[in-house]
C-alpha cells in the first residue's frame, strides 16, 4: 500500500441527510451520563463523526457538552471533502472540522466520539469491525476513569425516534431507546430506528425481539395510566419491564422518554 492510499478516509460516503436539533436525545443523554467524565478530563474532546452534508449537529453538540463542561472542544468528522468545505465558516473557537472517516483524524484521543446514522447503510458483519476501530480511538481508562465513550446509533429525520448503543474501550455497555412519546402508538414502533448491529435481529428467538414484544405488553397493561398523558404510561411500563430486564436507569431518565438496558441482554444470539 502507498502511503498516500495509506491516508486515505476509512469508509464511504454517507447520504449526508441532517436537520437543526436531530440528535437532541442523544445529546441529553450523552450530557446527564457521559458529562461527569467529561469535566474530570484536562482536555475534553468529542468527535461528531459523520455530521453530515450541514454543520448543524457539530454545532449543538459543543453548546450541549459546554453546559457541562467548559472546555469542551469538538471535531466535525466528515468524508466528503465538499461537506467540510462547506462547515469551514462555521469554525469557532473550540469547533473545528475535519476530512476523514473510521480512522478519526485528531491527534488526541476523544473522550467522546458520536456516530449517528454512520452505519445504517453498512452490512451488519461490519458492525464488529467499526466498532472496534473507534473504540480503539478513545481515551482510555484508568485513573477513576472509565475511559472514552462511543455512542453509535439510528434515528428518524426530525429526532423523534433514536437507539443508540454505548460502548467503552472495552466494548459495548448499553442500549437506550429514546422517543418524543406522543409519536408512539406502541414501543415497538422503534424497531425501525434499531442500530445496524440489532435491525435484522428484531426477529423470534432473538433477545431484541423479546425485549420489544415484553415492552408492547408492559405499555398495552399500562393503559389506564394514558389518561395522565404518554410520560406516565411509559414510565409505568417501563417500571414493569425492570422485574424481567436490566434496565440501568431510573425514573429521571425514564420522564424524558427514554429507557437504557444492559447491552449483554440484547445482544445478538451468537
């Protein structure tokens, strides 16, 4: 190999679809979970990777983690050449954007590297492979640290509908399910927002499809709460869900619509 095929952008290029606000629900979580991490590292740097064909979701995710944590800086990582050019003017003072793709440009390891819509148009073998790749990118742990963080994940145009997958440096830790809840006749309306590693695993005898068929009885046995609005009926159901699953989180965080799980309880059957 050449060196100049040596530098080449690892990976291929994205439909570039993005909206102002689309990853809101994956930025209120990244700052309720992730942002204690974020304070305590010297130089916080996150990676918005794959931001897409407008700078919008660079642009929120430095304001959101800022909420936090002051020093925050953030890469945009995209691999068309035109998209970057075009975020240039966008460039502040800890915002800057870069050519490149899975090999994450930056000199620093990100304690934080999100990679929203990235891999809906990969394979599903790829997944693993990707996966290891940035997580190999991140901070590592170590010193009351638990490391750097990738959140990977799916949602619809306009955010309404998000799953993402958390993983550390030593692999996936958790699957969250976030919804604005008045857009859900059922939760198993997500399963078309499922991550590339779990869309073609929402099938019988796989534990995602078990999860989302638990979770659609849990919510339909929590109708009488409806008459005190979406917010408590999810929180109900998802009260109920925590006798047979792993849920991580709490009432807090299930209020804004959201629900995270161990990830070894839905991981693919081998």
């Amino acid at each position: 190999m050449t060196a100049r095929a040596a530098a080449r952008p690892v990976g291929t290029v994205t439909r570039g679809t993005t909206n102002p606000n689309r990853l809101r629900r994956m930025d209120r979580w990244i700052v309720a979970t992730h942002g204690a991490e974020l304070r305590r590292a010297d130089e916080p740097l996150a990676v918005d990777l794959g931001y897409g064909a407008a700078p919008w979701t660079a642009v929120e995710l430095l304001e959101r983690l800022r909420s936090v944590a002051p020093h925050a800086r953030v890469v945009g990582v995209e691999i068309e050449p035109a998209r970057v050019a075009a975020a240039k003017p966008y460039e502040r003072e800890g915002l800057v954007f870069r050519h490149g793709g899975f090999e994450i440009p930056v000199p620093q390891r990100p304690a934080l590297i999100r990679a929203a819509n990235v891999l809906r148009q990969y394979d599903e073998a790829q997944v693993a492979e990707v996966w290891a790749r940035l997580r190999g990118r991140l901070a590592p742990a170590g010193g009351g640290s638990r490391g750097g963080l990738l959140v990977e994940g799916t949602c619809d145009e306009i955010g309404r509908r998000h799953v993402w997958v958390a993983l550390g440096p030593e692999g996936p830790r958790t699957v969250t399910f976030a919804a604005r809840l008045g857009s859900l006749e059922r939760p198993s309306d997500l399963a078309e927002r499922l991550p590339k590693a779990l869309i073609h695993r929402n099938v019988p005898g796989e534990p995602v499809h078990a999860f989302l068929r638990d979770f659609d009885r849990a919510w339909a046995a929590a109708a009488p709460y409806a008459s005190y609005g979406a917010r408590q009926r999810w929180i109900r159901a998802v009260r109920d869900l925590t006798a047979d699953w792993p849920v991580v989180d709490g009432p807090v965080r299930w209020r804004q619509g959201e629900v995270t799980v161990e990830w070894g309880a839905l991981a693919p059957v081998g």
